[in-house]
C-alpha cells in the first residue's frame, strides 16, 4: 500500500517539477521515477 502511494506521489511530483523546469533540460516521467527509487 505504501509503495502505491510513493509512486502515486512521484508521479505527480515529476509532472510539478517538469513543468517548472526549462524546456531544453526537461526529462521524462519516467527518467525520474526510475532514479528516484
């Protein structure tokens, strides 16, 4: 359950953080979540 919620949260927190990013250095959703863990 927790770990749902973890991914659940790091979903959304990647797409806050790619769109206050700049365009040029913008990773993926996915670059993200894989380096979190």
């Amino acid at each position: 359950m927790f770990s749902f919620i973890r991914i659940f949260f790091l979903y959304f927190f990647a797409d806050y953080t790619l769109n206050l990013a700049p365009k040029p250095k913008r990773r993926t959703k996915n670059d993200i979540i894989i380096t979190s863990f």
